[in-house]
C-alpha cells in the first residue's frame, strides 16, 4: 500500500510540475517562437510592399495578383534621371520691348535604367515564393488592391494580412487566442499582421516600428 501511495504521488508531483512549467515557461518559450516567426513574416511583407510601391510608381497602381507581381519584378525598370535648374533668353520679350528677360525653368534629364529586381532584391534573394506566408504549409498572404475617391480623386491602395492563425496553428491555442487579442505597443495588434490598408491611404504595417531588421 505504501509503495501505492508513493507512486501516485509522483504521478501528482510530475503532473503539478507539467502544469507550472507550461504556467511560467509557456509562454516564454511561445513567446520566442513567436517573435521569431512574426520577424519573417514582416520582413517579406516589407518585401511585398516595396515592389507594390515600385509598381505605383512606374504603373500608377497597385497589384492584386501575386504572379502578376512577381512578373512585374522580374521586367520593370526604374527611369533614372536628373533635375536642373536653368534659365533662357525670353526671346520674345526681347523682340517686342527690346529688353532682355530670363525665364526660369526645370530640365529633366534621363541619365539610365535600373532593374526593380534588383533594386529590392540582392542577387542571391529568391522571390518567386514571395506569396507564401513563412512557417507554414504554403499559406498564401491575402492581397488586396483597389482605390479610395477622396476630393473627386482615385488614389490606388493596397493590402496584405497574414493571419496570427497560420503562423502559429502549431503552438498552443490559448496562447495564441490571447496573441490575436493584443494591444500593445510593442507587439502586433489584432489577429493578423498587415501592411497597407482598403480603407485608408497607408502604406504602413500594424508592427511596432523597431521591429524586425532595419529596411
């Protein structure tokens, strides 16, 4: 009986023991995976986002197709070019009045041609899986793109979200409830992380600002 006892005893001490450990290490240790996978994320969203801003810039819009992105990568250039200032003999002024008079004026020159690719992209950087959302089984990033009307204007938007519940559908669902219900200035708030948005001009993600790598 008393060898019994002892062994349900273990049990017990071995079963509380589970309990604290996943009470003050779980969360830590969610925690690190967390931060560690929602830096990824970010980083290739920030990827995203400047292609989508070099496509605004030389299209005048924004891409709600990944393959078409992605082809758009691989073959537009940036036009290089460069602003002076100068002035001229306003010929006509001079004809008429017998004055002379400059005018001032702006002369764009256009100096060369510089890839998007690799612009964005070092040389050994693989972009063609850049719909896929890291740490998951291939779950693609929802894009948007559309246009706002303000004052009479259509003013293109765009916006990527990657759900908190792809990128952590492998940790605890607890923790991950209480991640998707966040509001912190050092975290990232609501149940996705996202850049851009449908319903305001804003290039911007929801992360804090120093988060991830510096770009």
């Amino acid at each position: 009986m008393k060898i019994v006892l002892q062994i349900v005893l273990w049990v017990v001490i071995g079963v509380l023991g589970y309990y604290v450990y996943n009470a003050v290490y779980g969360p830590v240790e969610f925690n690190k995976i967390k931060d560690k996978r929602f830096v990824d994320v970010v980083e290739k969203m920030k990827d995203i986002r400047e292609a989508q801003l070099a496509h605004e810039e030389i299209i005048g819009n924004y891409e709600d197709s990944f393959e078409d992105l992605i082809k758009f990568i691989d073959t537009a250039q940036y036009v290089i070019t460069q602003r002076k200032d100068t002035t001229f003999l306003d010929e006509e002024y001079r004809r008429i009045y017998g004055v002379d008079k400059y005018i001032e004026d702006v002369v764009i020159d256009t100096l060369g041609f510089a890839s998007v690719r690799d612009s964005i992209f070092d040389e050994s950087e693989d972009y063609s899986d850049l719909m896929y959302i890291p740490h998951t089984d291939n779950k693609k990033f929802e894009m948007k793109a559309g246009y706002l009307e303000e004052d009479g204007k259509k003013i293109p938007v765009f916006e990527v979200r990657a759900p908190k519940d792809f990128i952590l559908s492998d940790l605890n669902q607890d923790l991950v409830m209480q991640e998707k219900q966040i509001k912190s200035v050092d975290g990232v708030d609501g149940p996705a992380i996202t850049v851009g948005s449908m319903n305001q001009v804003n290039t911007s993600g929801n992360w804090p600002k120093n988060f991830g790598k510096t770009k």
